[in-house]
C-alpha cells in the first residue's frame, strides 16, 4: 500500500518534501492508516482464500487468544479496521488545521495528496467490493457471500 500512496505524489503532481511533511506531522499519520486500513481490511475480504494463514488479521486474533471463535476473530478484525479509519479520521482533520500556517501553495499540496489518500482508500474497497476475487461460498461476510445462483455456469455443451 505504500507504494501506492507514494505514487499519489506523482499522479497527482503534489510532490511533498521533509520540511513540509515536518509543518504537517499529522500527514504522516493518515499515511500509515490508509496503509493499514487498505492491507487490514484485505485481509477480512480475502479470508476465504487465506484463511490457512496465522498471518491473517482474522487468524491473528485467533493465535494471540484475543478471541475464542471465528465470529469473535471477525469482529475484532472489523473493530481494528475501524479504529484505524477513525485514526485516519482525526488525522485527516488534524491536516486540514495545520495546512492553514502554510503559505498557499505548499497548503494546495498537501490537500492535492490527501484528496489522493481518500481515493486510494475509496479504490480498495471499490476492488474488493466490486470484483469477483472477493466472493466465496463460504466467506466470513454475508456481503460477499456467493449463492448458488452466482456460481458461473461451468457444464460443458
């Protein structure tokens, strides 16, 4: 996700340097947390398919005996994603109160990139909500739960 999130600075032409990330230290939070918010919440989405792996936040509950069920363990990997959005949140507000000492061009900069971060975190879920990679039969998400009825059609005519 980091890379992604670097990339903004040249999709975006908002390139940010230290001095500037040092006037916004807050910036650098809502960095992290779009990260973590991006890389977390795919590990609830994609569970299904990796749901052999201790490394999952889902399965890491579960290892640390921070929950007793794997309904315990969803939930909690949902909180977490959650306190990392409301991290983000704050963050995010916190920038747009620093910005004002900026004069106006180092400001536009700064809000340029963080319009990026809130469109890398409307692209992940939009991925993970919209592309097929994500549905399962049996996924921990009613959401992304297939039916029977969505399976593609494999007979051989």
């Amino acid at each position: 996700m980091y890379l992604a999130i670097h990339l903004t600075e040249y999709c975006y032409g908002c390139y940010l340097n230290p001095k500037l990330m040092e006037r916004v230290p807050s910036l650098q939070t809502a960095i992290d947390m779009c990260n973590d918010i991006g890389g977390l919440s795919n590990d609830i989405f994609s569970y299904p398919k990796e749901s052999h792996s201790k490394l999952n936040l889902v399965n890491s509950f579960l290892v640390l005996g921070k929950a007793s069920s794997l309904e315990e363990a969803v939930q909690a990997a949902i909180d977490y994603v959650n306190d990392c959005h409301s991290e983000y949140d704050t963050a995010i507000e916190q920038v747009h109160t620093e910005v004002q000492a900026l004069p106006a061009n180092d400001r536009a900069i700064v809000l340029k990139f963080v319009d990026g971060l809130q469109a890398i975190l409307a692209a992940s879920y939009h991925w993970q909500l919209v592309t097929q990679r994500y549905r399962h039969q049996a996924h921990i998400l009613d959401d992304m739960r297939l039916s029977d009825n969505d399976l593609p059609d494999t007979r051989i005519i």
